[in-house]
C-alpha cells in the first residue's frame, strides 16, 4: 500500500501560494524544472498553510471547550511545552519553551488546551513579546483565574542563521497577571519552573 498523509489545505490558496514560491525560486536564479525542485513550490504553499493555520482558528473557543467547575485554587503549572513559531519580520523560524501556570477561582480547564493555545497564536506570524501577552490575555479573559503567569525561551534563527549570527542567544519573555504580580507568588513560580 502506497505511503497516503492527509493534511486540509484551500486548494485555491494552495495554488496561488505554488505560482508565488515558484516565481521567487526562479527569481533567486534556481531552475524550478530541476527534479529536486519541481514539488517544491507546492510544498512550501502547503507548509505555510500549517504554519499559519491559527489564524482560522478560536483560542477562546478551545478553552471554553474544556472548563470544569472547580474548587482547586492553588497554582497549576504546565511548563516545557514546545513552541515552534515564525518571525513577521523575515518569516524565519523561532522556536523554544512556553511555561504557563494560573491560579484558579472556581473553574479549572483541561490541561492540553493550554498547550493548544499557545499552537494557534504561534502558528501565526509573530513576535515573541507579542505572542506572551497573547497567550496570556486569553487565558486570563476566558478563564478569569486569580492570576496567570507565561515565561517564553526561544532561539530565533533571524538571529543565527543571518544578521548578528549568534547561535547561542535566548529571548525570554514573560508577563504576570493577577496574583503573579506579588513578587512571592511570582518567585514561586520562577522557582517551580527551574528560574
């Protein structure tokens, strides 16, 4: 049986996004008819439908899927989740760790939608402090906690692969609402998270 992978794509982006790639391939002086290149416009249209798909989709939505009544209301944290996400200034890749942690006031949410959340705003073109206040607004408005807090780590390839070239920087940015503003609560969380 043949190797079949199913992804959704708009044909009509697909094929508009193909003759783009195809005609910057050709401006950078590549053959386009060159065997190793002939799929490759309509690879690269189909990845960047999957990079960007966040933009089709409600981050809202997905916590309000998964909200449950509760009276826990000490701090949950899910940390390491991994971010892959692409710079709106080169359209180059940034990727690295998200920490998240909220405290709640009578309402919990499923565990894997904070991880899916950070998906839908990274699979946007994106800054990293702009992707923080994101992640963190939409938890804190929908879910309406005591208090979130949200850490990102992340290596950015505009700055390894071109530009200044360091290979061994990490952007990190954080931002704290609510109970996180108390420098204890903060610390605590930092410390939880190995910071």
């Amino acid at each position: 049986m043949p190797y079949k992978k199913f992804e959704e794509h708009n044909m009509q982006v697909t094929d508009d996004v193909k003759n783009r790639y195809k005609s910057i391939i050709e401006d950078l002086g590549e053959n386009v008819k060159r065997d190793g290149l002939l799929k490759t416009p309509e690879r690269a249209a189909k990845a960047m439908q999957f990079l960007t798909q966040g933009y089709h989709q409600d981050p809202i939505e997905i916590l309000k899927s998964a909200m449950f009544k509760e009276s826990y209301n000490e701090m949950v944290i899910v940390k390491d989740i991994e971010l892959y996400s692409l710079c709106e200034h080169h359209m180059l890749p940034f990727f690295g760790k998200v920490h998240i942690a909220y405290i709640p006031n009578g309402h919990i949410v499923g565990l894997s939608k904070l991880p899916r959340i950070v998906d839908v705003f990274a699979r946007r073109l994106q800054v990293q402090e702009r992707l923080t206040e994101q992640i963190l607004d939409c938890i804190n408005d929908t879910l309406k906690p005591q208090g979130v807090a949200v850490v990102i780590e992340a290596s950015h390839m505009c700055m390894m692969m071109r530009g200044v070239q360091k290979q061994n920087s990490i952007t990190t940015t954080s931002g704290f609402r609510g109970q996180f503003e108390k420098i204890e609560t903060r610390n605590e969380f930092l410390k939880l998270i190995g910071k």
